[in-house]
C-alpha cells in the first residue's frame, strides 16, 4: 500500500491511535470488497450479470443460444462491467454533529475520520468516492472520482466542514435518492437526530432505488448515557431551546426518549435491508470500522 | 382554639425542615448545551411539569405532618360558648371537693353555705349514670391532710349519696389548695380514658388557699376540668371573736385574772353586740359592744377571781347570727392552788439579806398577808434526798454546788414523772460536778442540763457590769408580757458574770447582749428543766432589785408549777395534739373526751418527737383526756377555730377587684376575670378551669367546661392518614420521573442479531440466477 498523503484525517499522529492504518486499510479493503467488484489482480474471474436481446451489430460469440431454445429469441450474455464501484459518503455537519462530551472527538470529526478511512480505502481499490456534507441543506458535494485528485478533493472537503444548521435528514435523504442515478454503495455518517420516522422512510427510499446504504449511526457517549445528575437547565446546540427541569427527570425521560428512537431506526434499517450500526465516538474509529467490517467480510465471502 | 400544652407549638418550627432540604436541592442550576433536546419532548415537558405541582403538594404533606404532630402533641381543643356541644361519650369520672370548714356554717336566709354546696354536689352526683365513678375530698384543715372518704373514685355513687346527705360542717380550717391537689390525685386513680373532672363546692375562701409544695401530692393532669363553683353569702357580714389574750399562763387562787377578748367587724356596716364571759359553764360577766365600725376590732376586758384551784374551763362569746362558730373561744386553765415549791439553797447565810434565796423569798412573798399563793419549803443540798420530791410541783437548785448521787437520781426521777426544776448557777456551782452528775450520755435523757457548762464569764468581783440582758422570746408564755414593757423591762438589768452553757437541742429563752444563752428550757421526759446561768440573788446581777424580777420569777414559778399540758392546752381544730411521755410511764393509755361528749383516744404517731398524739380535734370546743377509768384526773385542753376562719374575704371578690386596666375591665365579665385569675394565679398550667358563680348555674356550666372538642385525637389520625400517603405520592411521581429507565440496547459490529438481519449486498451473478429463477 503506497504511502498515504498527508491529511488532517488521515494523519497519524493527529489521529493518535491509526499507526496501523496502512495494515489495517489493506485488510479492510480486501475484505470489503471481495466479491463486490472486479479487483484489479488477476485471477479474479468475471462474472456474467444479465442477457440483452440480439441486436444486429452485437458480438455473436456472446449470444446464449440456451435461451433461444427456450423462448425462440436472439439473447446475448452481459458481464459484469469491470468498473470501480460508486460510493457516496453522506456526512451529517448539522450542529448536534459539533458535540462532544469527554472525549477528544466530536461526532463531526470522528465522522470525518470515518469518512476519510473509507474514501482512502476506496481510493486504493480504484473504487470512486463522493462526498456530500450536508445540515438542513446540501452545503458541499465532491463528485464521485477515481484517483488521487478525487481523493484529494474529498479530504480538502473533510477539512474545511464545521459544524452548521439544524438538521433536516428527512428532505436531504429523499432528494439524495432521487439525485443518485446510478447503483451505488450510500454511506451515511450521521446521528440521525431528526424524526426517527422520516428518516427511516428517506433511507427506504435509497433502497428503492437499489442503492446499497449502509448507516454508521455516530453517537456520543453522553449521548447514550445521559450521565447528568446535576443538570437542571439544558440547552440544544441546533435550536438554542432552554429546558429547566430536575436532573433526575432529565435523565430517565431522555434515555427512555432515545430508547425508542433507536429502536425505531434500528427497526427500520433492518426491515429494509440497511446495514445499520452504532459508532460510539468512544470507541478508536480504526477499530470501530476494523470490527464492522471483518464482520461484514465474514457475512459476504 | 387552645391548646392545654402550648410549648409543644414550637415543634411546628420542624414543618420548614422539609422545605429547607427541598430549596437546597433545588438551588442546583448547573446549565449545559446539549447535542439535541429533541427527546425531551412536549409531552414529557407537560407531563413533567404536572409532577412539579404533585411534588410541590408532596411538600406541603410532609410540611403539614411535621406541623400537625406538633399540633397534635400540644393537644388542641375548642371549647365553644353558647353553642349545641358535642358531649363527650367518655364515662366520667368525678371528684367532689366539698368544704366543710367553719365558714361553710354561714347562714344566709335561713341556710347554711354548707347546705348549699351539698345540694350543688348532690346535682353534680344525680348527673352521673351507670359506669361513671365519683369520690369525695373534704376541705377542713387536718394536721394529716384533707380528709379524703374514698381511697379511690367508686361505682357505687348511693354510697356517695349516702356521704353526701350525712356529711356535716365542721370547725375546721379551711385546706382548699390541698384539697384540690389531693382530688387531682384521686382522679387519676388509674389509667381509664374517663372524662375526669374536679368540682370544688366552697365558698372560696382567700385564707383557704395558700402556695405549697405541689410535690408532696404531685402534680394533676393537664386534661382535667375543674370546676370552682362559688357557694357563698351575697354580702358576707361576721361579727367574731378572733383572739383572747390571758393575763398569765396559770392563774392563782385568789388573783384576780385578766382576760382580754378582741372581737372583729367582718361586716360592711357598723354593728353592736353583746360579749359574754363564760366559767364552768356559768355566765360571770358581760360587756356591750356599741358601735364598733366595718372592719374594725375592739378589744375588751374581763376580771375574773377563780376561787379554788384546779382546772377550769369557760368561753367568751359574742352574738351573731351569720356565722356562729366564730361566736366563741374557749379556754381551760389549772388555777394554782397555794403553792408549795422545794428550793435548795446552796448558799445560806445567816445574814438574811446574804442569803442566797433572800430576793426570791421576797419576791415571793410580795403577795397580800394571808394571800401567799406560792410557798417555799427551802433545804440545803445535804438533805435534798430525804425528802419527798411528789409533794411539789417545782424544785428550785439556787447556786448549788454539788449533791449526792441519790439526789440526782431522785431529781431526774422527778422531773422525768412530770415535774418542774428551775436551776439558778452561782459561785458555788462546781461545774465539774454539773457536766458529770447532770449532763452526758450516760444521763437518764441525756441530763438534767441541756448541754455541760462551759466556763464562767465575767469577774463576779468586778464592780464593772459585763453585760446585759439582749434578746428573749416574747412568744413564750412566760416572757410574752416583756415584750410591750406592761409588767416591766430588761433594759436595765445588769450582770456582772454568768456561766457560758452548750444549750445542745434546748431553747433559749434569754441572751446576754453578747449572745450568751441566760434562760434555757430543756424537757426532760414529762417536765421540763429550766436553767438560769447567773444568780437568784445581787451576787452577780442586779435583777432582783430590778421591778421585772418580781413578775418574771411569778411567771416563771408559775409556768414550771403547772401541769404537763397547762403550758400547752391551747390548739386550733385539726390540730395534732401532742402527749408527753416520759422513761418511767411510757406509751400510756389515755382517753379524751370530745365536746360532743364523744370518747376518742389518744394513739401511737410516727413522730419521735411526739410518739403519743390525739388527732380528733374537729370541734371547737374544750376536751378533757384522762386516764381509762380514772376521769377524776382528767386535764383540759382546748380547740378553738382559727381566726383566718372568721376572715370572709372571698377569693372571687379578689379576681374581680376592677383592673387597672378599664378597656380590659369592659372587655372581660366578672366570672371571666375570676376564671382568669384562678387558672393563671391558682393554678397556672392548669388550662381546663370553670369558674361558676352561681350553683345555680352548674348544669350548664358542666356541660360547657367537660364539653368541647378535645381535637388532638383527630389531628393525630390526621397525621397518620398523611403519614401513609406521603410515601404512596412520593413513590408514584419517583418510579415515574425519577426510577431506573429502561435499558438501551446499542447495536455494535459485534452484535450477532444485527448482522444476522443485514442481507449480503446483491452480486450479478446472484441477480443472474434470481432473474433465471423468475422467467419462464
């Protein structure tokens, strides 16, 4: 694996932990897209994906002459393009993306790191990366492309996204799946802090369209815990809402509120075939990713 | 609303602990900017203030139990006036304190006070039912203690009926505050809920009420109600003899005897009256009283000449038609024959006036020729013992210096049966001799002299006076008239010398100026021994040529020569009358009759001081106490009702003296002023007092002041009530905004669940063999 470039999200140092991030991108890639794709080394075999009807000008030698026994027409066989795959990685910078409680990351910046890895990763298996960053808008798109210059716009894209609006997942999601024309692999780092409903009705929409989503649901831990037993004034980041209450109160309200959204995001990925799964922005981002995705390899070899 | 322990109240102090603990933890307001509050919605929001109200009230319930147990504690109660009363269902328990002193003998229109308040008390009783108990407490002043006719209330009230209609008035004292706080006692006899109540049915006499010791009887409970329901004359008049002075304690055969009654006008006009003298049953004399002014006193005179000797009785009595116990005053004197008194003289002299006993001679025989009531038989030291000591009332030891041992033992024998020494020191005493023969422990009675001698002070040949005479006791019978200088002074006595004495437990009559004790009087089984520590004679004094000698030595002479209870045949009602006893005749038995006519007899008392006592005197009136069969030697004694008795001073005429106050004295009743002043001056803690003016009155008055809300037994169920729902509430709005919630589950990578539900993405050659699958 050839040596890195130098980014925010992608240096080592400033990243603490990712001294094995080359080791650890070439198994993720291995295993990530085996079987996915044609991957430039040989003895990989090509697959066939569909039949076309025979239109004068095809090559002849790829006419499956089993199907004109069976139905009396002219088929061809189609394989498999050997093209990279698209991948789009949807980073949430909405305001709630800028918290973080104890920890050294906020949610934004281990997306980013999250969001770096794979389009690194990507890049080194000649797959096309995009990314869209977006908050109650679509603030910035890098189109999907091949290559270091692709790469390196995604990482100058990274580096530049604060923090921004409130959150509107439902709308940006929808417009999204209609935008995406092709099949591709939709990766969406977000907290998904909008109307749980919505949301999973937006990623459904993804599905329609036959895109591959994959949700990387990015957490903090206080997030999850609420561990506050003395707050009795809390402010949201995105509305600037004040609430007063009693600490007690705030707590078993709030967990039992978050229970129930993530039960209903769960749900919803799941029935829809979503590959969902919770990023604790406690846990190293390397060994998040390293964890899910040597369990995604295992599932699809 | 009142409150019979009001301290307690403070304990409402404890209702702000709840709310401090509350506003502490409320003082945390630690803010935080959060990622989102999107789950912390309306709802909950809405919800959640709703749980504030329900906490704020869970406040005001635990405030409310802290306040309400301290209410509870210092029992409320309401007591509403004019108003249908709930009645107590509670059986009732009843004392009556019925004062049957001298003044309850009052006539008003024909009856008594006495009459009336038994009337009062029969009502009281007649309102009692089955289950109720009642006891009696009677009023009269009693050296034991109120006369108490039940040990305990009972359940059988004919039996207290049956007192009650047999009862009488007596000429007792009246003992109010005892009284009271014995029926207190009584009440709380044992531990039953009862309704407990006192009535007190007297005439609510100021003298009858006097501050004690509470101890002694303990103290009531604060939820009895007493009642003090006033029997008394409208306009109380009384026209009586409170004192009579006598001229000597035992008159002679032949003196004639002064005696000086004081009569009193209780009454609020000018009065007149008759004043009787009364001897042995005979009237011997009669003054008028005229025109003696409202609240004033006279005092009159009578002359009387008792012809022969022994004991004599009378009365002075005066007419009034109100209260007749205070009429009379009773008297009982032993009227001294002639004389005949032993004197040893321990220093004879053939010049007469050298003679030790030469001025005691002379005095003694200052009376008329053919008149001398007091004769000397005179010895010297050496012959003291042939003679019979019996044949005298009084042995005189003038300067003696020593005698034989058989004489010492025959005097204490003497003295010891009954009779009378009187020892004048000298130059001759050998106080060795004394301090072994007369003083020590190993003494019958511990010797003749109170207390060894000491040593002579002064130079009796010192023509320099060392002192004089300093203070005396002008209450004693012998000494009393010195007091005012009628029969003479000491002021201008003189002594040169005396011997210094321990006087030990005797009393001193007489001191030097300089303290030392000069007149001792020390008993000695049935008699008593009398000790002059200087001369009879001019050796060392110059009181026998001093004008006091003459009546001193009279009175003296006379008070040692007198019977064992002539010196004190004097007592109030009620009063314990003691009975000497001596080594040689011990715990006699004797019989006393009363002035009813009533034999009692004299009993065994747990004083040491005074083992043998008679305790009926109820009735004013003379007793005569003798031994069984033998009534010839009887002694007189007498009891006379106390002059506070004749005082009608009424306490509720005290109470409702106009305050200095006129806006208060508008504001509030008479009987609201007595009631007032009764429960804060009489009985201060006591909160349940009535004061009924009219008996007439105590139906009601007894519905109204055993009637009310007694509320604490509510407030206490209160307390419980809120007590059990305090932790419900609590528990509710905890378990439902501040209980455990419920667990998250967090998918990981690692979660088996999650990955088996993720679908392996579609591969072409897999859509291939699908599509393969679904055409024909």
């Amino acid at each position: 694996m050839p040596t890195p470039p130098t980014y925010n999200y992608l240096d080592a140092e400033a990243l603490g932990r990712l001294k094995n991030l080359p080791l650890a991108a070439r198994h993720v890639v291995e295993g990530f897209f085996a079987g996915m794709h044609k991957s430039p080394h040989k003895g990989f075999s090509v697959e066939f994906a569909e039949h076309r009807l025979y239109t004068p000008g095809a090559d002849p030698r790829h006419i499956d002459w089993r199907v004109f026994g069976r139905r009396d027409k002219l088929y061809v066989k189609q394989y498999e393009e050997e093209t990279s795959m698209r991948c789009y990685l949807l980073l949430d910078k909405s305001a709630s993306m800028g918290y973080k409680s104890d920890g050294p990351l906020t949610k934004l910046e281990y997306g980013s790191f999250l969001a770096a890895t794979l389009a690194y990763l990507m890049a080194y298996q000649h797959d096309a990366a995009g990314l869209i960053t977006f908050d109650d808008k679509i603030r910035h798109s890098v189109p999907v492309r091949q290559g270091a210059s692709g790469l390196r716009a995604l990482m100058d894209s990274l580096e530049n996204t604060e923090p921004g609006n409130e959150t509107n997942l439902g709308e940006i999601f929808h417009q999204l799946a209609e935008t995406i024309k092709r099949r591709s692999l939709v990766i969406i780092i977000s907290d998904l802090f909008d109307d749980p409903d919505a949301v999973v009705g937006a990623l459904k929409h993804f599905r329609h369209k036959k895109h591959d989503v994959i949700v990387l649901h990015t957490l903090d831990p206080a997030e999850l815990t609420f561990p506050f037993d003395d707050i009795s004034r809390i402010e949201d980041m995105e509305t600037g809402r004040e609430i007063t209450s009693d600490p007690r109160a705030f707590r078993k309200g709030y967990l039992e509120a978050l229970a129930t959204f993530l039960e209903t995001v769960r749900g919803g990925c799941l029935s829809s075939q979503i590959d969902y799964a919770v990023a604790e922005t406690s846990m190293k981002f390397d060994t998040f990713l390293g964890t899910y995705l040597a369990r995604r390899q295992r599932l699809t070899s | 609303m009142e409150f019979l322990r009001p301290l307690f109240l403070l304990g409402t102090l404890s209702a702000a602990i709840p709310l401090i603990i509350h506003l502490s933890r409320s003082r945390r307001t630690k803010k935080i900017r959060f990622s989102t509050t999107r789950f912390l919605t309306d709802q909950f929001l809405r919800s959640y203030r709703m749980s504030r109200i329900k906490e704020r009230l869970l406040l005001l319930a635990r405030m409310l139990l802290f306040a309400l147990f301290a209410i509870a504690l210092a029992q409320p109660f309401v007591r509403p006036a004019n108003q249908p009363l709930m009645i107590s269902e509670q059986p009732r328990t009843v004392v009556l304190v019925l004062d049957n002193s001298a003044s309850m003998g009052y006539i008003e229109d024909g009856v008594s006070l006495f009459d009336r308040a038994r009337d009062a008390a029969i009502e009281i009783l007649e309102s009692l039912e089955q289950g109720d108990r009642a006891a009696i407490v009677m009023a009269g002043r009693r050296a034991a203690g109120p006369e108490v006719v039940f040990d305990e209330p009972t359940p059988e009230l004919g039996d207290v009926r049956q007192v009650l209609d047999t009862v009488q008035v007596s000429d007792l004292d009246t003992d109010l505050s005892r009284a009271v706080a014995r029926a207190e006692k009584l009440v709380l006899a044992d531990s039953r809920e009862d309704s407990r109540e006192v009535y007190v049915l007297s005439d609510l006499q100021d003298s009858g009420w006097e501050v004690f010791d509470e101890s002694e009887d303990g103290s009531g409970s604060l939820d009895t109600s007493l009642f003090f329901v006033s029997v008394r004359p409208e306009q109380p008049r009384n026209l009586s003899v409170t004192a009579v002075q006598y001229a000597a304690a035992r008159p002679m055969v032949g003196v004639p005897f002064t005696i000086r009654p004081r009569i009193h006008n209780h009454d609020h006009e000018t009065v007149s009256s008759t004043l009787q003298l009364y001897v042995d049953d005979k009237k011997v004399g009669e003054r008028q009283i005229e025109g003696l002014q409202p609240g004033r006193w006279v005092v009159s005179r009578f002359h009387h000449t008792f012809e022969t000797g022994g004991w004599h009785t009378g009365y002075v009595q005066i007419h009034d038609s109100t209260l007749a116990a205070d009429n009379r005053r009773y008297f009982a004197f032993e009227v001294l024959d002639a004389v005949h008194i032993l004197a040893v003289n321990g220093a004879p002299s053939s010049v007469r006036r050298l003679d030790e006993l030469f001025f005691l001679q002379a005095a003694l025989g200052a009376a008329a020729a053919g008149e001398e009531s007091i004769q000397l038989d005179i010895v010297t030291p050496d012959r003291l013992a042939n003679r019979d000591l019996s044949n005298y009332p009084l042995v005189i030891l003038a300067n003696v210096e020593s005698m034989p041992t058989q004489a010492v033992t025959e005097l204490e024998s003497f003295v010891d049966s009954g009779g009378g020494l009187l020892i004048f020191l000298g130059d001759k005493t050998n106080a060795a001799f004394f301090n072994q023969a007369f003083s020590g422990s190993n003494r019958l009675h511990g010797g003749l002299l109170p207390g060894p001698l000491i040593g002579l002070i002064g130079d009796p040949d010192s023509e320099t006076q060392l002192t004089q005479i300093g203070k005396f006791d002008g209450n004693h019978v012998v000494l009393s008239s010195f007091d005012d200088g009628r029969t003479g002074s000491f002021s201008s006595i003189n002594l040169k010398a005396c011997w210094d004495m321990d006087p030990g437990d005797a009393s001193v009559l007489m001191r030097t100026d300089s303290g030392t004790p000069l007149l001792c009087e020390h008993k000695f089984g049935e008699g008593t021994v009398m000790v002059f520590s200087s001369t009879c004679d001019r050796d060392w004094t110059n009181f026998p040529v001093r004008p006091a000698y003459l009546p001193w030595i009279y009175r003296l002479i006379g008070y040692l020569s007198q019977d064992t209870q002539g010196h004190r045949n004097f007592f109030h009602t009620g009063d314990v009358v003691p009975v000497p006893v001596s080594a040689t005749t011990g715990l006699r038995q004797l019989l006393v009759r009363k002035p009813d006519g009533n034999i009692g007899t004299v009993g065994t008392t747990d004083d040491p001081a005074a083992p043998l006592a008679f305790t009926g005197t109820s009735q004013a009136g003379i007793y005569a106490m003798y031994p069984p069969g033998r009534p010839e030697l009887s002694e007189a004694f007498v009891a006379n009702i106390s002059a506070y008795e004749s005082d009608l001073t009424l306490l509720d005429d005290v109470f409702a003296a106009a305050p200095s106050d006129e806006a208060e004295a508008e504001s509030q009743s008479r009987e609201a002023r007595v009631e007032s002043a009764i429960r804060e001056v009489l009985l201060p803690g006591r909160p349940l007092v009535t004061f009924v003016a009219d008996p007439g009155d105590l139906g009601a008055a007894s519905l109204r002041g055993r009637s009310g809300w007694k509320l604490w037994n509510y407030v206490l169920m209160l307390v419980i009530i809120v007590a059990l729902l305090e932790p419900w509430i609590a528990n509710r709005i905890s378990l439902k905004y501040y209980g455990k919630p419920r667990e998250i589950h967090v998918p990981s990578p690692e979660s088996a669940r999650v990955n088996q539900q993720l679908q392996r993405p579609v591969s072409p050659r897999r859509e291939v063999e699908r599509q393969e699958a679904g055409r024909p």
